[in-house]
C-alpha cells in the first residue's frame, strides 16, 4: 500500500476508521493533499454538476422546482443557500434541493467501482450527486471555496472506494448509499465533529434509511428516480446533526451482524471487504470517473460513440432510408437496466433517458439534420443531447419513432460482461441496402477517464455553452467563469456563489 493512502482492514472498525479519515483529510494531518490534477478535474465536475443543475430549474423540472420551494420555506440564518438565491436556509433542505437538480438531467459524471491494482472490481456505478453537501457544510462553517473543493475530493474518494468494493445492485440496493455515507462523513467533519461522532451518523444512516432499487423498476419512472441522491442525502446529513447534538446511532456499522452489508454478504464477523482511501497525490477515485457528453445513461455511451463512428466513416447513412436495421450489444447490467423492454415506449423523460433504442434514435435523428462533419467530436458535438431532446414533443416525435422500430438491443454475453466495469463494452451493427457494417467493441467512449484520444476539454465546453445559455441570469460564459474561480472564494464570497 503506497504512503499516500490509509487502509480500513475488514476486521476493524471501518465507519470510526472513515470518521478519522475525514477529519484528518480536512485538517491536512494525513499528508500535503490531492493534486492540482485532481483539484482541477473536481472542480470540472462541479462545474458540470451544477450546470445541470440550473439548467433544470430553468426549464422548470418537477422535483428540483418542489424542492427548491421547499427548501425556500425553511429559512435559517445561519444556513446554506439554494441555486439561485442568497436566502440562507437549512442546510439539509439546501443540499436536497441543490442535490436534486444536479441529479435531475442524469448528465452528471459517473464512476464505475474499479480498481483492479488493488483487486477491488466490485463494479458499482454512482454519481457526482453530492457536492452541494460541501457548499451547504462550508457556507454554514464558515469556511472558503478551496476549503470546498477540497471537501469534494473527500466525498468523492470515499464514496467512490465504497463502489469499488461493495456492489450495491447486486442486492437491488440503490447506489446512493455509498454517497450517503461519505456524505455524512464530509459534513461531520467540516463542521467539527469526532470520528466518533461521523461513525455514530454512518450507523444511523445504514440502520434507518437503505433505498432500494424500486425507485428505479417500471414501465415509467418517477421523481423518486432522479431524487434518491438528494433524499438520502438529506438523510444522511440529519444524522449527522443529531450526532452532533448527541444522539448515538450504532457503532461499526460495516460489521454489526445485523447490518445491510453483512446480510448480503456473510462473513465470519469482519466486514465484507477491506477499504483503501487516498489522501495525497494524483490517486483519488474522481480521476477514474466519467464525463456524459449530454444526456443520456452513462452506459448508452458506448453505443453512442459506435454508431457517430460508423456514421462518420459512412457518411451515406445519414440520409433518411439509408439504415434499415441496427442492433447494439452490450454487457450486463445495461442490457437489464437501458434495455428494458418497459422502456420501449417510454412516455415520460426519466424512462427514455434510460432507454438504449430512445437514446440512439434520436441521435440518428439529430445526425440526419447535422452539416458538415470531419472529426468524432464534430458529429457528437452536432447531435449531443439536451433537454429539448426528452420533451414531450421529442417523446411523441414521429421520425424518432420510426427510427426506434430500427434498433435491435442484445445481451453480448460472457466477453462482454468480462469487460466492465474496466470500460463500457458496446458494439453497433448497421444494416444498410449494400450490407453491414459495425464497430468493433467499444471500450472507452469520449468522457471516459481512459479516452485519451480525443478532446475532452472542447466537448465539456460544448456541454456547458448549452447548458449554461439555457440557465444563465448573466452571459454563459459568465457563469461558466464563475464556477470555475470556486478555488479562489473566500467564505463571504461562497455565500453568494
């Protein structure tokens, strides 16, 4: 185990051990800190979060609008603040509002659960859902951005060496509890608590408040869906508030008998699995995350990059009538979870966001109607989806009706299952009037952190120009130039961020 990091042994206690963790992370004990690299890339995915954030309050989404309003109706003056306003609240309802509508687009970045240097491969996806628990914690601390961004650093190690070694959906648990848990523990420890009292919160939390995966089963998805961060987000800071006035929620959670994590997995008394988390340097688990070039699941990425290369390389086939078939494979579990056949006929935007053959007619409609392209990132950045692409217009559109009776999606099987979560095995066969043509496997589409290949920084630009012109109260750019100074507030600043 190299120097910059600190092991949770299975048979310790691994919820006061993240509780130590965190709050020697934040007083800088353990070590000089993450990188440059690192900060840079968190505050990208910050930036990225909190566009999408705004952006669906702009365009008046359901859950983040009633959030919001509700959060608005809790004022405190020594609380945190809602997108869009300098009203001080509670800051649980702050960080369930602000959670929300970054969740609310599913444009977020995502991370996969692999390590395979230290064998943890277990494979669980989540999301960058959770930032607004270190604006809430330092706006209500008093503490600076870069104080903040440092914070996001922690919650995103945490909750990503969570996914990489304990796989949630296996047990139809939701993914956010990894990020609830590292939630508590970020806002425990910028507030001044004890690692006592951060493994007191986590305790709470596992025995209270696991979600489970219904919220995301059906014909037509919920609110619920794109909420389940935020909710148990919200959860998780209460308890971390009630232990910090006191309450006492049970101890080593991760080895309690009882617990969700030993009743999926037996053992002899440890814990399930040992934990490894980085302190300083360039290994922190944000850097192994994935950027969405627009919205979509992330695990639609890899049939979207196959089928812009063969339209790209076969330029015919953007012409209408010129596909007259197309099947995508893909790996376990996005064959059972984008390739339901509920969501062939998705009538609402959370179920066709979260479906393959939505998704990948309405690029094919999008390229059909694009110009002149030379290069992958021009096609992808021609088509890139956005929110009027899930509208109700969008959803009953004819010609993308037409072209999801085209798309075929199957289970690829063992080679393709063997392949992830290490990148996102995909490919795409065209039928057309002269023959097939198809990719190969597509492992690592543009915003995956192993894509080294094409321009991220100008796709990521693209994203955010669209988002933020969607949302801005100032020019796009300006937003875009703020966020991107979080590093430089001081704590007065943040409060008007």
């Amino acid at each position: 185990m190299a120097s910059n990091s600190v092991k949770l042994d299975r048979n310790s206690n691994q919820a006061l051990g993240i509780g130590q963790f965190a709050v020697d992370f934040m007083n800088g004990s353990l070590g000089p800190g993450p990188s440059e690299a690192v900060l840079n890339r968190t505050r990208d995915f910050h930036t990225d979060a909190v566009l999408c954030g705004l952006s669906a309050l702009a365009l008046g989404t359901n859950a983040p609008t009633i959030l919001r309003d509700e959060a608005l109706a809790y004022p405190d003056e020594t609380g945190a603040t809602v997108f869009n306003s300098h009203v001080r609240v509670k800051p649980e309802k702050a960080i369930v509002a602000n959670s929300a509508a970054s969740r609310e687009w599913d444009s977020n970045g995502t991370n996969f659960g692999y390590n395979p240097s230290l064998g943890h491969v277990a494979g669980e996806f989540g999301h960058n859902d959770f930032y607004p628990v270190a604006i809430a914690a330092c706006q209500v601390a008093g503490k600076d951005g870069a104080t903040a961004l440092k914070a996001m650093v922690l919650l995103d190690e945490i909750r990503g060496r969570l996914a990489e070694v304990f796989s949630l959906k296996t047990y139809k648990i939701d993914h956010v509890v990894h990020g609830a848990i590292a939630s508590a523990a970020t806002y425990g420890a910028i507030l001044g608590a004890t690692p006592e009292q951060i493994e007191s919160a986590i305790g709470m939390f596992v025995a209270h408040y696991i979600p489970w995966r219904a919220i995301r089963a059906g014909k037509q998805l919920s609110d619920s869906k794109g909420a389940s961060a935020a909710i148990s987000t919200e959860a998780a800071v209460l308890s971390m508030q009630r232990s910090l006035r006191g309450f006492v929620g049970p101890k080593d959670i991760f080895r309690n008998p009882e617990s969700m994590f030993r009743q999926f997995e037996k053992t002899d008394g440890a814990s399930p699995f040992d934990l490894v988390l980085n302190h300083s340097g360039d290994d922190f688990a944000v850097m192994g995350m994935h950027f969405k070039l627009g919205l979509y699941e992330h695990q639609s990425a890899g049939a979207i990059h196959g089928i812009l290369q063969l339209l790209l390389e076969n330029p015919e086939l953007r012409q209408p009538g010129a596909i007259q078939g197309i099947t995508v494979k893909a790996y376990e579990p996005a064959f059972g979870i984008i390739g339901d056949p509920a969501k062939r006929d998705p009538k609402t935007r959370q179920s066709a966001d979260h479906s393959m053959v939505f998704i990948i007619a309405r690029i094919l409609k999008n390229a059909m109607a694009a110009g002149t392209v030379n290069t992958l990132e021009d096609i992808w950045e021609a088509t890139m989806l956005m929110p009027v692409d899930y509208d109700d217009a969008a959803l009953a559109d004819p010609q993308t009706r037409e072209l999801m009776a085209l798309i075929g999606f199957e289970h690829g099987g063992p080679a393709y299952d063997a392949a992830y979560p290490e990148g996102i095995p995909t490919s795409v066969h065209l039928q057309t009037s002269k023959g097939v043509v198809e990719t190969e496997m597509v492992m690592f589409p543009i915003g995956h952190a192993r894509n080294t290949d094409h321009d991220l920084a100008r796709m990521l630009s693209a994203k955010w120009q669209r988002l933020a012109t969607l949302s801005a109260t100032t020019s796009p750019e300006e937003t875009i130039q703020t966020l991107a100074a979080l590093p430089n507030l001081s704590a007065a600043q943040l409060l008007t961020f």
